[in-house]
C-alpha cells in the first residue's frame, strides 16, 4: 500500500485542468468541506430517494483506501 505522501505525489503529476474538471464535475464544494457535505446529501436525500447522488470524492475514494 502506497504512503500519503506516494500519493499526494502522483497527484501532483496531474494536469491541474484534469483536477479542476474532476472537480467541477463530481464536487464542486470540494474544497470548501471537509470530506462530508450536508448539503449535497440533503439534496440527494430530496431528489434522489432511491439511492445516489449525494457522495463528495472523499466519500467515493473511501472504500479503496479501506
């Protein structure tokens, strides 16, 4: 298993446009919350009562860190 420090390396790798369109597209609070996002999760729990919709990156990277 790689150290933080691996990873936080290969990330720098990144184009910053890649980071910003990831971003842009799966959080757009990202760096305004510290891994969790009540209002993305309320939302989620109003328009999609079934499942989905509500996770940060954090929430979704997660499990493959566990």
């Amino acid at each position: 298993m790689e150290t933080s420090e691996e990873a936080e390396s290969k990330l720098a790798t990144l184009p910053p446009h890649l980071i910003q369109a990831i971003v842009a597209s799966e959080d757009h609070r990202f760096f305004g919350h510290l891994g969790v996002d009540p209002h993305g999760i309320a939302r989620a729990v109003v328009h999609y009562p079934k499942g989905g919709g509500g996770s940060t990156i954090t929430q979704q990277v997660d499990p493959y860190l566990a």
